[in-house]
C-alpha cells in the first residue's frame, strides 16, 4: 500500500512524457483513419482499438465503484443499456423513424438532436455536437436512474449489493423489451441509423477512431482528477474500512451515492459509445454476462488499477476478436489441425485467463498505477527491473 | 518463482502474438492475392505462360453465419450447404480464367456486439461477395460494416424486412416475416380449421419471435381469428404455465416461432401435458432436432419452410453422401444425415454468388454489388431472381409436418399469398 512520493521535478518529466505520448496516440490514430493504407491489419486494428477504449471507459468506471469504494455491484450491463437506448432514441433522424420503429407506427419520439443541430451549424459541427450531447443525455440518464435505484440498494452490503443491482439490470433489461414500451424502446426489435462513429467527420478527414478515444480519454481523465480528490480518498477509506472512515466522519451514504451515480454516468456514456460503435442496438445483448465480462477485465487488470483496467480492456478485446480467431480457421501456419474448429478459439481463451487469474492473482497490475515520473527515476538508477518495462510500452493507450 | 513466471507468461503472449501475425499473414496474401489479381492475372495471359486449367487466382466468399451462441445449430447447417457446394465446384471461370473459389468463414456468435469484428475479418480477407447471416439482427448489425468496405452481401435465411430495406448492398435469397407470417395465418384457418382462438408463444426480446408474431396476427385478425400473445423471458426452461394458457383460452393453433432450443423444450412438455393443439412455426423449427424431440408423442407440429424433402433427389443423395463421409460435418448437422432447408439455402446461395461473379466478369466486389441485381438462378429451392429492394422474388412457402411415428417429414401442401 506504501506510495512512493516523487519530485515535483520528476512528476513534471512523467506529466510531459505522457502527454507527448498521449499526443503521439492521436496522431497515429488520425493518421489510421486518413492516411494509411486499409490492409488487413489495419482493418482489423481500428475495431479491436475502438471497442478497447470503450471497454477502457466501461471497466474503469466499475473500477471506480468496485476497486475504489469497495462496492460490489453488477448493475453495469443495466447502466450501459440505459445509456445506449437514450443516445439512440434521441439521435434516429426523421425520415428514419418509420423504417426503424416498423411494427410502432414511427415510435413517439419524433426528433433528433443531432438533426436539428445539422440544420443549423452544418453537416459535420451539428453531427459532432448532436452526438456529444446524446452521449452527455445517455449519462445523464442512466445517472438518474442510478440515483433513484441506489436509495434502497446501497443500503446492502457486500453479495447482498451484487445480488440487488444484478437484479436491477435485468429488470432494466425486460422492461426496455416490453411491447408496451414500443413506441419509444422499439420492444424486442433493433435500433439502428442514428448518427455512428462514421458520421464524425471534417469535410474528408474521418475521425471514427479518433472520436471514441477523445471521449474516453476525456472521461477517465475525469475519474483520476475524482480518484485524487478529497472525495476519493474518502472512497478507499470506505474501502479499506467503512466504520473506520465513518469514525473519521465520512458520510457512509453520501460517498456511496456518489460513487455509484458517477460509476453510471460514465457506465452510460459507455453504452453510447458502445451504440455508436455498433451502428444498431439491442437490448437482448446487454445480459448479465457482459457484466461479468466487464468484471473479468477489472479482474485481470487489477482490482483498484485504472490503468489496469485499460491495459486489460485492450488485451481482452485483441483476444477475444481477433489474436485468437485463428484457431477457428482449422489451420496453423498452412497446416490442418482437425482440432482448431468452431468453439476451439473459446477454450483457448479460458485457458489463458484462467492462467492470468491463478498466477497473477491481484492482476495484471495490482493496484499499482503505470507513472512515468516512476520509470524516471527507475532509469535514472539504472537498476532497471526488466518485466516492468516491458508493460509500460502497452500503457500509453490509458 | 516469480521470474519463472514471468517468463512463462512472456512467452504466452509472444506466442499469441506470433498467432495474431500468424493470421494475419494467413489473410494478407488473400487479399494481396484478390486486389492485384486482376492486373498481375492480365500480362500472365497475354503472355500465354499460365497453363488454362491451372487457376488464375483465389476469390475469397465470406461466410458471415453463427456457428456458436444461440442460433450456432442453425448457422452450422446453413454452412455445411455453402461447404458441400464448395466441394462441388471448388472453381469458378470469369472472363476465360478460372479462379480458385476459397471460403472464409467468420463466426458471428450469434451476438450483435461480435458483429462488427466478425464482419471486418472477412473485409479484411478480401471477400469479393458475402453469404450470410442465419438470423437477421446479426445480419442488421453486419450490414455497416460492410457497406462501408463496398462488399455485397447475400443474406440467405434471415427474413426481416429491415435487412434489405434501405440499402443497396443487402440482398437475399429467402422469403420475408410478412410473406410467412401470413402463410401461418392462412394454413392455421384453412387447414388446421383454427376458426376462432390463435395463441402464439414468442421470446422476449427476440426480434425474430416478435416480427412474425406480429405479421401472423394482423394476418389471423383480418381473416377473423382472435390472437392471444404471450412472450417468455430469455433462459426460460419451464413451459407449462404458457401451455395452460393456451389451453384455457381456447386455443385451436399455437403458433410458436421460437429458436430451436426453446422448441425442444416446448415440444416434451406439450407431449408430457397431453395438448392436442397442433403447433405451427416457422423455418426455425425445420430441424431435424425438432423432429428427434416430436419422434414418439402424438403432437401435431407443422412448419413453414424453403425447401421440402424430394425437391431434387440428386442433390440430397450427394449432399447425404458427403457428410457421411466427414464426421466433423455430420456432427455440425446434429449428428445425422437429415437436410436441413437451411443447408438447401446455403447451397443455393454460394451458386447465386458464384453467377453474380460470372455475371459481372470481375472479381472486384463493386463490379459483383452491379451485377447482383440482375442475377438470376434456379437453385434446388427453387427459381432466385432479385426485386428493386434486393429480396428474392419468391411467393410460395413449403408446409411440413412431422411424422411423430418415423421420425421425418411429411409434405403438405405448397401455400402461397395472394
């Protein structure tokens, strides 16, 4: 638990490198969506990254209520349904109504917010800000609906919190596939055409990977600038021991409440990216086992650990949807193997993770943080630890 | 120890790792091999060195289908149809140069948040024309993706209107939920004689489930019928409450177009409950695992569906024969030789691309987007020409019931809408 303390000079040095780094991302992230040649690595890059850094988002907003407030809720799949219905429903343009809403006679919602505000700044401003503001509404929403359900739920404790808010985001989920709710959720059917990764465009430049890295980035800046803040350390008291913090006068509630709806605002805001990146949406896709899939990532990354969770989002993804879709193909470099068939890629990817949770029990990386003001002084000394630089490469993304 | 580890699991990573180039230098040449075949096939000929029967070059058809999740049975079979074509006619001669035809196959998990991934390898394989998917929201959450990358894309038994609707790089050989939702509606009142109640049993949150429930009960109310509608939540194993409201409310016909393994259940509990309410469904439930869970009870199941056994003798002999042969392929079936319509359409399929190829003379899937329109093809399913909006023309439907004492299928009747 020991924190090492640094000097303002060298946190100066890992401020400026990571920035440069940050910087370095965004231009090869530009360049990837304009320049580059389409092969099939890129192809297959630009998904696997966009979904990492929604999944980066998502993983660490639970992080910020699992690993930092120590409560254990798997609403998360709820929140992101939420998040995900409201940037769709208020982003479908008119004359897409009637197509999308088929068996609701158009639905009842008749506008868009990303339309109405093409009309007056233009194609490629009015899209942008349209979908920011439906981005910023999802959050809102599933913030809203946390604070409404957290009243009762977070005064459980421990399994009983789990238990609870797993149950709310499966009522979330029957509810937003209710016929009687058509007219606006579109019941069991798809919600597609509202304003996607593709929309964000400058005249010919394409931002389709930029866009989902800018929101993230941007939001678990926010949840580090929280995490640091008086707020947060009242967070991990509540962690490491709620009678303790409550001794030293935390408000056990209020902190909790605020964990909980922050969690889920950005749980929505990742849901949203989640629609766009998807271009439609379903609410028979956000069952419990994206939840414990979510969970598995923080698992992996560490407890505690944003960039942890960032580093295992990105790994996970790559894994699951594209390192490990050979063994599907029934051939390893040009030879048949007659077992690498339908389902075999699955129990490989178990494997794995089941060996990253036996030997690295807390993690990828505990709760420790990726710093470069660390790697400084680490360099400076010369006695550099090998396998630590070896992750350090791979974080840059967070 | 703690080294040891590390290095361990180093050398997992630069194992996966060495998978992930692996992979991708299996895709590269493919797609190395589909773009400048064109220009590097031209001079070979001119120079008259390549031999004529040795293939010019590689055409990669994307095999875009669910081969885990829920709909993995049903996308296995429609595989094992584009497979056995494959074998049939490996090649396909354009323009006087005969290509080697390659399918790449890309598991969709039956899930729509997979859908974008799954899509990209095969547009990153180089696909000149895809076939797929089984189930239409996959298909739906799919269709961006490639529309963006240019590729036409044939559906071959996903049967909402949403998929080709709106677009122009969508097409599909089957019939649509309107078309079959009205097909039930008129067999249940002209031949199961329902006269007053319909009951119909959908899953929550299925889009397939509630579109045609939707279709079948405008269809059923215009012809006078009253519609009961009940909806099970996902993962639901118990149906008897559901059948007893069938039964209380009079029903004369339940239609239930539900996925494959909620009709099993749905199936043994009717037969343990004694309904003698016949029960109709659409093409989900033409499986051979539907006819396993009828085989022995006295219920009375119909299905509407492509394709009816005795269609073309010659086809299901060699198709039977060929996966006899492959246990990997029996197995993907259920484990018998029974064809399913869905393998029919498969079939079908892969023929269609393969005259959309011809037709437009080009491996370059803009040139095969042009050509699809105009394509037409009489398949073992019958007779596939295209509309304006990319839907096969098709205005007859295939009713089947199971024979509960053998086990098989039983033709019907042909029934068409008017």
């Amino acid at each position: 638990m020991g924190k090492t303390l640094y000097t303002p000079s060298e946190k100066r040095a890992g401020r400026v490198i990571a920035v440069v780094l940050l910087a370095a991302l965004y231009v090869l992230l530009f360049l990837l969506d304009n320049v580059l040649p389409q092969n099939s690595f890129t192809l297959m890059l630009i998904p696997v990254l966009k979904k990492g850094a929604i999944y980066s988002l998502i993983c660490v907003s639970m992080n910020l209520l699992n690993g930092f407030t120590g409560l254990f809720s798997l609403g998360q799949a709820g929140f992101m349904l939420i998040g995900a219905y409201a940037y769709a429903i208020f982003s479908i343009p008119k004359a897409q109504h009637e197509a999308v809403y088929q068996y609701f006679h158009g639905g009842v919602i008749r506008f868009s917010i990303p339309e109405a505000l093409q009309s007056v700044l233009g194609a490629d401003l009015g899209a942008f800000l349209g979908a920011v503001i439906c981005i910023i509404i999802a959050g809102l929403f599933a913030a809203g609906f946390a604070a409404l359900i957290g009243i009762p739920v977070l005064r459980l404790k421990s399994d009983y919190l789990a238990i609870a808010t797993l149950g709310f985001a499966e009522i979330i989920r029957a509810v937003f596939q209710w016929d009687g709710l058509g007219v606006v959720t579109n019941g069991s059917n798809l919600l597609r055409k509202y304003t996607s990764f593709s929309d964000i465009r400058v005249g010919s430049l394409r931002f389709t990977t930029v866009f989902p890295f800018l929101i993230a980035t941007l939001c678990i800046l926010l949840i580090v600038l929280l995490i640091n803040s008086s707020y947060g350390r009242a967070f991990k008291a509540i962690r490491d021991d709620e009678i303790a913090a409550e001794a030293m006068g935390v408000n056990l509630f209020k902190h909790k409440m605020l964990s909980f709806v922050i969690s889920s605002f950005f749980a929505g805001v990742g849901g949203a990216l989640l629609a766009m990146y998807q271009t439609t949406i379903q609410a028979a896709a956000f069952k419990t086992a994206m939840t414990y899939e979510i969970l598995l990532i923080v698992v992996i990354g560490g407890i505690g650990s944003i960039s942890g969770s960032c580093i295992a989002s990105f790994l996970f993804i790559a894994c699951n949807e594209w390192w490990l879709r050979f063994l599907d193909s029934g051939s390893f470099l040009g030879v048949s193997v007659p077992f690498f068939r339908d389902g075999f890629r699955k129990v490989v990817f178990s494997v794995i993770i089941m060996v990253v949770v036996l030997f690295f029990s807390r993690g990828i990386m505990g709760d420790r943080e990726l710093s470069f003001a660390g790697l400084i002084r680490r360099l400076k000394r010369k006695n550099t630890a090998a396998p630590a630089a070896a992750d350090e490469t791979g974080g840059d993304a967070s | 120890m703690k080294k040891l580890l590390a290095l361990l699991l180093a050398l997992c990573m630069v194992l996966a790792l060495c998978a992930c180039g692996s992979s991708s230098g299996d895709a590269a040449p493919a797609a190395d091999d589909a773009a400048p075949a064109e220009d590097a096939a031209a001079p070979a000929d001119e120079a008259a060195e390549a031999p004529a029967d040795e293939a010019a070059g590689t055409i990669v058809i994307g095999v875009y289908e669910p081969l885990s999740g829920d709909n993995g049975a049903g996308g296995k079979q429609e595989v094992l149809g584009m497979q056995y074509a494959n074998a049939m006619t490996p090649t396909v001669e354009v323009n006087g140069k005969v290509y080697n035809v390659e399918l790449v196959i890309s598991d969709n998990e039956s899930s729509n948040d997979k859908a974008v991934s799954a899509a990209t390898k095969l547009v990153a394989a180089g696909a000149s024309v895809v076939l797929g998917s089984y189930g239409s929201g996959v298909s739906i959450a799919g269709s961006d993706t490639f529309a963006e990358a240019g590729i036409p894309v044939i559906g071959v038994t996903c049967t909402n209107p949403q998929v080709t609707a709106g677009n122009s790089h969508y097409f599909r050989i089957c019939f649509l939920d309107p078309f079959q939702g009205t097909v039930q509606a008129n067999y249940a009142h002209d031949e199961l004689g329902a006269a007053s109640v319909a009951y119909c049993l959908g899953q929550l949150g299925n889009d397939y489930d509630q579109g045609l429930i939707n279709y079948f009960k405008q269809a059923a109310e215009a012809l006078g019928l009253e519609v009961v509608t009940e909806s099970f939540p996902e993962g639901n194993s118990d149906f008897t409450s559901y059948l007893t409201n069938a039964k209380n409310a009079n029903a004369e016909v339940i239609f239930a177009p539900t996925s494959i393994s909620y009709a099993q259940l749905i199936i043994e509990q009717a037969a343990a409950q004694g309904i003698d309410i016949p029960l109709t469904a659409p093409d989900t439930w033409d499986s051979n695992v539907i006819l396993a869970a009828a085989e022995g009870t006295d219920l009375s199941i119909s299905v509407s569906t492509f394709y009816a056994e005795g269609g073309d003798p010659a086809f299901e002999e060699g198709f039977k024969a060929w996966m006899n042969a492959d246990a990997t392929a029996l197995a993907n079936n259920g484990g018998n030789d029974t064809i399913a319509a869905v393998s029919v359409m498969g079939y079908d399929a892969y023929y269609v691309a393969l005259e959309a190829i011809k037709n437009a003379g080009s491996i370059d899937p803009a040139a095969v987007m042009e050509a699809l329109p105009g394509t037409t093809y009489t398949g073992v399913s019958g007779s596939i020409a295209f509309d304006e909006t990319g839907d096969a023309i098709r205005d007859t439907a295939f009713i089947k019931s199971a024979d509960t004492a053998t086990g098989e299928w039983t033709f019907v009747a042909e029934q068409s809408v008017g």
